[in-house]
C-alpha cells in the first residue's frame, strides 16, 4: 500500500486526485487530505438543493461534486478527510465498517469512545463526527470519509440550510444529524496536524509493505488537467445534477410572484412565473427566454438583461428575481 501526506488543500486538485490514483496506481492506496472551506456534493444530488447556494456565494466557497453517493458534507481547515483505494475487494463494498475501523481503533487508543453507527456513520456519544462513502472503479473500490476535528460547526450549518420545500426531485438527499468535532472529546489538545501524523503512523504500522508516497511532477500535472478539465466545471458540479423541480414564492412590494422551474442536467427545459403582479407586455416572453439556458445566476442574468423588466413586472429588479429563481 502506498501512503500520501497530501498537502494540497484545494479542494478541486484533491478530489481529482482520488479519481487519478483510483484509475492510474496499481497498487492499495491510503491518503490524507484537508481542504480550504468547501461544500462537496454526492455523485447522485441535486447541487442546489443540498447547499444554500447564497450562502456559498458570499463566503465565497468551492462547490465540487466527488465520484461517491451518499450526501453532502462541508470542509474547512478543521476537517480532515481520508481515502482508501482498494483492489480485489469488491465483495466489501458495502462493508463500509471494514474502512472506517482504523479511525475508530485510534480513536479508541486516545480514549475517545468512537463508533460505527447506522449505515456509514462514525459517532461519539451519539453525535455523528464522520461521514463515509464509497464507489467501485473496474475491481477496485475507493471508500472515503471525513473527519469533523476542529470544525466550524456553525459555518457547517448554514452552508447546508437549505429549504426543503423549494425542490421536489428525486436525487438523494442528505440527512441531518447532530454532529461534533473530535478535539472536544481528546484528554490532551491536538492540532489537526498531529491528528493526521497519528492516523497515517497507525496505517504505517498495521499494513504490511506500506510505503510513503509524494505525487512526483507528472502526477501533479494530470491531476491539475482533471481539476481544470472536471472537477472545477459547472458542467460536473452542477449540470451533473438529476432532473429537478423549483418552486418558490416571494412576496415583493408590488405583488406576489411564484417562481417555477423545470431543470434537467443544469439546462431549463421549461419556466413559468405566477402571481398578483401587475406588467405590460405577455410574461411568455420571459418564459421562453429562458428555455434552454444554464440554471446559473450568470447565463439567466444575460437573458433578462434583453428586456425592460419592468415591463413585464412592475417596479421589480433582475436582482429581484435571480434571488426567487435560486
């Protein structure tokens, strides 16, 4: 097995990193890995109804899709994530307990009372800390979690407060759960760092033939191609969502608007606006506009910029409705 120190914390390189060692090393594979303040979505999510996007926009967060299901998870600093690569082991995928036991042994060897909990779960005393899943590629499966140490939990909380009744869809959703930071519970502080030395020193010590590994130029070079190429893309991040419904009512000085939208791959297949609001010209107009272009804050911005709005909807803003559009 080999072992990787990842250093990088940007959060596009380090989930194209998982998916270069998953497609190009041959052998097992162990990696630890921080990101800078992100929101990672599962491969089967809608984007937008698992994050409040307004909320990613402003503190000017990383949005990235990563290659397993289950559900969305934040980062930050604080939270450190690790991933196996396996081969030959295909009868464990759903043996998420198997990849998850060595964090619960260090755990356990610095008197933190760890557990499996439910399907994919690590917790402490109840409260979730740990978030695992999994995805096959040919005969190997990539398992990966992460780790809430020293986490801004109240950042956590307001970058996944999304309101359930604004998508009607059919992706997987995440499930909210009380969640803690592992430093909370450690007889003597640590800083995250040494968490990490400790985790990789267990790995070291319990595999047999480990070996530590630095991506070399070449690795740095391909998996810099696939950040650019994929991972930072709107087209993986977003337009990789399932088909979804939005629907959303704001109420403005001028009246009542009802939004509703029907996406499918990011693109609008079809938009209708409803409501007490006064206009001069058929509000078709708008609708058909917007057939076709990205559900992005950006390409709908240009379409509405072709008309006077306000003769469509009475002293109303484009930045009044991009805001019921998301």
């Amino acid at each position: 097995m080999i072992c990787i120190n990842n250093s990088n914390t940007d959060p596009y390189f380090n989930l194209a990193s998982e998916e270069y060692m998953l497609e190009n090393f041959t052998e097992d594979c162990f990696m630890l890995w921080i990101n800078k303040p992100a929101l990672i979505v599962g491969r089967n999510q809608n984007t937008l109804s698992e994050i409040n996007i307004d909320y990613a926009k402003k503190e000017n967060l990383c949005v990235v899709r990563r290659l397993s299901g289950g559900g969305a998870t934040f980062h930050d600093l604080g939270n450190l994530n690790f991933t196996f690569i396996a081969n030959n082991q295909l009868s464990d995928f759903t043996n998420f307990k198997k990849f998850a036991q060595p964090i619960i042994d260090v755990l356990q060897n610095l008197s933190v009372n760890a557990e499996f909990s439910g399907r994919n779960d690590l917790t402490i005393e109840g409260k979730k800390f740990s978030g695992n899943a999994q995805c096959k590629y040919k005969n190997k499966i990539l398992h990966h979690g992460s780790l809430l140490f020293s986490c801004d939990l109240q950042h956590l909380n307001n970058a996944l407060n999304v309101d359930p009744a604004k998508f009607q869809d059919k992706s997987v959703k995440s499930v909210s759960s009380r969640v803690t930071n592992i430093s909370d519970y450690l007889k003597s502080p640590l800083y995250i760092s040494d968490f990490s030395e400790i985790i990789m020193q267990h790995i070291l010590e319990t595999n047999t033939e480990c070996k530590l590994y630095k991506f070399n130029a070449y690795d740095i070079k391909k998996i810099n191609e696939l950040a650019q190429n994929k991972y930072s893309t709107w087209e993986w991040n977003f337009g990789k969502s399932p088909k979804y419904n939005l629907k959303k009512k704001k109420k403005y000085k001028f009246g009542l608007v009802e939004f509703n939208l029907d996406v499918k791959n990011g693109v609008i297949n079809n938009a209708k606006f409803f409501g007490d609001f006064f206009g001069k010209y058929d509000i078709g107009h708008i609708e058909t506009a917007l057939i076709g272009v990205n559900h992005t804050p950006e390409d709908i911005r240009k379409v509405l910029s072709s008309f006077n709005i306000n003769d469509y909807f009475s002293n109303i803003s484009i930045d009044d409705l991009l805001e019921g559009l998301f």
